[in-house]
C-alpha cells in the first residue's frame, strides 16, 4: 500500500476519486485545507483517525507529512488503446510522453506535472528501469499523477512502433540534434520522448524518432535538467496548438 502525505496532495487526491482506504491525521491540525479533507472523506464514507503527529510522522518514515496521510493502493495504469480514448474525448489531435527510464521521482513528478499543465493525455513508462509512479511522484506533481492517465510497457521501442501504425509522430529532445525544438510541427499527433537524466534516450529508442530537437543553450552547459527540458518542449507543444 502507498502513502501520499501533505495536506494538498491528499486533497487533490480526494478531489479526483483516488481509491483512499483510510486518512491518518496529526491531532493538532486545523485549517481550511483539513477541513475540506474532513468534508470530502465524510462525504465518500472514508475512514480517519486522529493521532498524536509524532505517530503520523513514524508512519510516514517522514517528519515532512503536513499533520495527515492519506493510505491508499497502487497507481492503476492503463493501456495504449486508453489514452487515444482520453484524446478523442477531448476531440484533440493525441499528445503524448514517452518516459524513457527516467530515475529520479522528482523529475518524473515534475514532468507529469507539466504534462496535465500542457494538455498531454497520457504518459508511457517502461516497466523496468524506470522510477515508481509513489507518494513522492504524486507530491511532486501537485497530486497531478492522479488524474494523468499512464500505461506501463514492457518495451519502449516496440511501443513506439505500435504509435506510429496509429500516426503518432515521435519527437526525441537530443542536445546534438540539428533541428531545435520550436523547429517541428506539433498540431499532428506526436509522442515526445524525454531520456534518462544521465545518458539520454537509449540508442534504440533515438533511432526510432521521427525528429530530434534541441534546445539552444548558453552559460557553458551542456544540457538541462530532465525535468526542465521536458517541460520547455512541452509549452512549445501547447503553444502551437494554441496558436491554430
């Protein structure tokens, strides 16, 4: 069972109907955030108990829990076939993220973040070799990761084959890539691939890309963190389609 700890992750978990067996909350906690929790929970017939917070802390494993948690199950995740759906919903051409073994569950809930901000309709993770979609990713993201629709895939490459049968086209962020990223058509449905924060795309999943783009950098570095490049691109996609 996970965690998500701190008072708006739970709230904005509540508020998308996440699956929540139970809420633990510090006896000491008072305010206009807890008492929409209380409100919501009442209403959806969840369970809470008030406890002293030094035990709402030794559950958590974390002093950083705000005075409440929230228990609830594992991130349930879709498949390809489901995020078209949520795209055809939104009568929009299909926008998706292709996390290709990203690490760090900050950079992922950062990045999920700036997908639901941006319009994306799904993400796409490997299902090894890739950080958990946890309580760290769901506090990361604003509680965005529960309501972002994702599918867990065996493989990467060959779910991008399977996207390009359906005329998505794939986008791969590569700093030695001739074209920039303000360069590419992203009104078509497109995929954009964001690499591992160290080594970038896997060979075998950058060779499969329609496009590389780059971002223009100055200051002597040579790259950006995964989460930020991530996020730039993924304006740019929502600028173009906005621009229509």
């Amino acid at each position: 069972m996970n965690l998500i700890t701190g008072r708006k992750p739970v709230l904005d978990a509540l508020k998308v109907n996440t699956p929540i067996d139970k809420l633990l909350i510090a006896q000491n906690s008072h305010g206009e955030v807890v008492d929409e929790i209380l409100k919501i929970a009442r209403q959806k017939n969840i369970p809470f108990k008030f406890t002293p917070a030094d035990q709402v802390a030794k559950t958590a494993q974390s002093p950083n829990t705000q005075g409440i948690i929230a228990f609830v199950g594992t991130k349930e995740f879709s498949d390809i076939s489901h995020l078209f759906d949520v795209a055809k919903a939104k009568n929009e051409q299909p926008f998706f993220l292709i996390f290709d073994e990203i690490e760090d569950v900050h950079n992922l809930g950062a990045l999920i973040r700036s997908a639901v901000c941006t319009g994306a309709h799904g993400g796409i993770i490997p299902k090894h070799h890739n950080a958990p979609v946890n309580e760290t990713v769901v506090k990361t993201s604003a509680g965005a990761s529960l309501q972002f629709s994702m599918a867990r895939v065996t493989n990467i490459a060959q779910t991008i084959d399977e996207l390009k049968e359906k005329g998505v086209w794939i986008v791969g962020t590569e700093m030695t890539a001739q074209k920039t990223f303000t360069e590419v058509d992203y009104t078509v449905p497109v995929a954009l691939v964001i690499g591992n924060e160290g080594k970038g795309m896997r060979r075998l999943v950058r060779d499969k890309c329609d496009f590389l783009v780059k971002i223009p950098m100055k200051g002597g570095f040579e790259s950006l963190n995964a989460s930020v490049a991530g996020a730039i691109v993924m304006y740019e996609v929502l600028r173009k389609r906005n621009a229509i």
